[in-house]
C-alpha cells in the first residue's frame, strides 16, 4: 500500500483499479466485482444513490472559527448541503458496502444509511465485507439465498 503523510501522520490511501471500464476506488472493491462477475450475479456498480439528509437553508446566525478569521458569521442565511450515501453495489436482492478500511465519518452514515432503509421498509440484504474472505462469504451466502434452484 502507498502510504501518504499527511501533518506527520501516515495514512493509508487506496490503490485505484480499473476493470471493464469501472474505476474502482480499492483492490477489495474491484476484488468483489469479480467475484460478482465470475458468478454472473446481476449488478450494478454504484447504481443507486440515497439521500440521507435533505439540504436545507440554515436561518439562524452561527459563530464558527475560520482559518483566517477568528469567530464570524459563518451560517446566516446560507444552504447547508444535504448528506448523500452511495453504496458499491446494488441489485433488487442486495446492497453491498465493500469497506477495507473505514474513516471517521463512515459509522454515522452507515447508521443513517441502515435508518432510511428500515423507514423505507427496504427488504434488500445488506453486506460489509471487509477483506477477501468477507467479499467470498458473501457471494456464497448470495449464491445460496438467491440463486439456489
């Protein structure tokens, strides 16, 4: 992995693929479409995007810290973008979140994520692989839940 520093902290950043055309934005990622593939299990690569949050516009006055300006008025009046959620890979059975290694922000969404589901009373199976093993597991238990003749 190519380790990228960022203010004298090493972070891992993920090895771009590209498979068919798709660009992936990790091995793992591009490790379970194949898996996909080789199965013939129907698919779409980021197909489906969900909004989590609406956008809305912000009327009350918020005092925030800038990087150059101490203290000002950063909110009054002005959009506040919506939070959007856009899984790896979708179909009418599933929905597959390939996650190797997740950054600070993801457990809040994927909680959101789960939430609007449930309200949506979407029945689709939901998967988290997080390794290759995760990513062959879950085509087994695909295979088996919805392709079993």
């Amino acid at each position: 992995m190519r380790y990228k520093r960022k203010k004298g902290a090493k972070t891992i950043q993920s090895k771009k693929k590209v498979i068919d055309g798709i660009q992936f934005d990790s091995t793992l990622e591009s490790f379970m479409y194949s898996l996909l593939k080789a199965n013939k299990i129907a698919n779409e690569y980021e197909g489906e995007k969900f909004i989590l949050i609406e956008s809305f516009k912000f009327a009350n006055a918020s005092y925030e810290r800038t990087a150059k300006k101490p203290m000002v008025d950063r909110a009054s009046g002005k959009a506040v973008r919506g939070i959007t959620y856009t899984p790896d890979f979708v179909s009418k059975h599933f929905i597959i979140e390939v996650k190797g290694r997740a950054n600070e922000s993801f457990p809040l969404r994927w909680k959101l994520f789960k939430r609007l589901l449930h309200n949506n009373n979407d029945t689709r199976v939901l998967y988290k692989p997080q390794s290759q093993a995760d990513c062959k597991t879950v085509v087994e238990d695909i295979l088996k839940r919805f392709y079993n003749d």
